[in-house]
C-alpha cells in the first residue's frame, strides 16, 4: 500500500498539519514534516491515538473499524496462511522422503551394496 502523508492524514482527520506534527511529536515521531511520509503501522497508531479522546467525548458514539485496523487484521490473516503453507509444504516434502525411502526398501540388500540390510 502506497505510504501516507502527514498532511493528507491531517486533511482527512479534519487537523491542521501543523498540530497534528504536534501530535507526532508527543507520540515519540520526531522530524515530521507537513510532506514527510508515514508507514501503515504508524498512521494505524496515529488514528488509535486520536480516536481516543474522541470516542470517551461522545460516549454514543459506535466504535468502528477503520481502514487501517482492516489493513492489519488482513495483513495478520495472510501471514497466517503464510505460515501454514510453509508448514504444508514441509510436510508434503517428509511424506515424499518416507515414500523414496518405502520404495528403495524391498533394493536394500541386493542392489545397492552399500545401504544396510533391514531388519
């Protein structure tokens, strides 16, 4: 996903940029600029910390998942996936390495010399 601006971020937050560098900098974001770049996790934070205040203000009003919280749960559900496949395919390689070794079994003793007799 393409990286947010610090100041689209303000405009769609309905901020100044100048006080939401503010807020970055309390937020441990130092050397922000109105064009300066911001990654996913990081406007993921930005939003969580804004929304907030605003949501103990008006006590009424519904939580709802934003953009960026969908963005991680996706994210976190591909990685999963990730994993899992990784996982299989592992698992598909042990199962072909039990199959070569079933059928090299019954040659053990007679054709390949230098293998052990089973048993």
């Amino acid at each position: 996903m393409a990286k947010a601006r610090v100041h689209l971020l303000a405009k769609e937050l309905g901020l100044d940029p100048k006080d939401l560098i503010a807020h970055l900098e309390k937020m441990g974001m130092r050397g922000r600029k109105a064009q300066s770049s911001l990654e996913d996790d990081e406007v993921a934070r930005i939003r969580a910390a804004l929304e907030a205040p605003r949501a103990a203000e008006d006590p009424g009003r519904e939580l709802v998942l934003d953009d960026a919280d969908r963005l991680d749960r996706v994210h976190r559900a591909r990685e999963r996936r990730a994993q899992i496949r990784g996982h299989e395919r592992q698992l598909e390689g042990v199962e072909r390495g039990v199959e070569l070794v079933t059928e090299l079994e019954p040659h053990r003793s007679s054709e390949i010399p230098w293998l052990p007799a089973s048993g």
